[in-house]
C-alpha cells in the first residue's frame, strides 16, 4: 500500500532521523455511553484518567504524542497539559475506526510507525510501551499488538506501510479487522493489562478499591 496521500501534518515535526520514527496516537474522543459520564476525567490515582494514560506515554520513547478528542473535546482539553498535542476529531461520532482514520491522516510524512492507544487502559505500564517499541525496532516490517482474552488489539504499533489502510476505517471495532486479515504479520505481546480498562462506573470503582 501506498501512503503518498497521508502526508497532512499539522504536529510541527522535527526529526532527527527518518530511519525510525514512532508517532503516538491516544484515542479519547470517545462518548462513553456504558460510563454514562466523561470517563475520560474520572480520577485514577487524583489525576483525570486521560492525564494518567497520557504521562505513562510520556515516559516511553515516542518521537511524538497526541491525543485524538471527540465527545467533551472542550472539557477534556482543560485538564490536559498546556503543551500537548491535541486532534479533534470531525466524525469522531461514527466510531473508534474514524478517530484513527483521522489521527493517522495527520501523522507526519517522516513517521515510519505508529502506536495507537486507549485512554482508558490506566494499567499498563511505561515499561510495557517501551518493550512494544522494542519490538517494533526488531521487527520494523511487522504490526506489534497486545495480545489479552484471547483476542489481538490495542496497544499496537503499526509500520508505514499499513498507513493507507488505517486512514479508510470508519466502524467502531477499530483497527480489528486489519489484525485479523494480517494474522502472519503480527508479533503478539501477552499484556493482560490491557484488558482491565474503565468502561462502566463500576470498572472505575473495582480499580479504585483494588489499591486500597
């Protein structure tokens, strides 16, 4: 596939190096219908949940983060740090699918390499990104995905050459379906971690009274 076409840019790059460059996409723009809230500013930890995710990210190795927002765009960019990258999303209502569709027509031409995350997975660790992206290092050509309840899906980083199809999803499954029809091409990362996120109110209460 060919990415010619994915070449807007509006992260104001600055690379030192085009032999590998890892652009990080947080999807958050969500309208956590089983919340019935903006999940995105639940505290965990007393810091809004998006906050968290996104200063996990920082400690990792990313050439660059931002954070594609939806529903609540306005209230969830008031508690995210002054300097960060932000994208709203135009059709973030028609699903996961769209926002990274969107995140991903506005990478930089220079990356090689995207990683997309959730902003509701607040239980994997820096350390688990970083070893993602060492993966990814070793094995450039290949998707690198988390591999939890049985299922491959986010985290996952995805090489160049996959940029053109990520920029045509539109449904809510995300970028499953591009998992699935590259099977031979995935190195899978057992992560359990990525299963527990916060979809209900009563997630977010399970989590808080598993660290008392």
């Amino acid at each position: 596939m060919r990415v010619q076409s994915v070449t807007s840019c509006s992260n104001n790059c600055n690379y030192t190096s085009c032999n590998y460059t890892i652009h990080a996409i947080l999807l958050a723009a969500g309208a956590s219908k089983r919340f019935d809230d903006a999940k995105q500013l639940a505290l965990i930890k007393e810091t809004p949940m998006v906050v968290h995710v996104l200063e996990v990210l920082q400690k990792a190795q990313f050439d660059s983060i931002k954070v594609i927002l939806g529903a609540n765009a306005s209230d969830i960019q008031q508690v995210l740090p002054p300097e960060t990258k932000t994208l709203r999303a135009k059709h973030w209502q028609q699903g996961m699918g769209m926002s990274i569709a969107e995140g991903v027509k506005d990478l930089c031409p220079e990356t090689t390499h995207v990683f997309i995350g959730l902003a509701d997975q607040v239980e994997i660790t820096a350390k688990q990104y970083i070893g993602l992206i060492n993966e990814s290092k070793q094995h450039p050509d290949k998707i690198i995905a988390a591999l939890y309840s049985g299922k491959l899906g986010a985290p996952a980083i995805f090489p160049r050459h996959y940029f053109s199809a990520l920029a045509l999803l539109t449904s809510d499954k995300g970028a499953r379906d591009i998992l699935r029809a590259n099977k031979q091409q995935i190195v899978s990362i057992y992560m359990p971690e990525a299963a527990k996120d916060i979809d209900t109110k009563n997630d977010l209460l399970n989590y808080q009274l598993a660290r008392k």
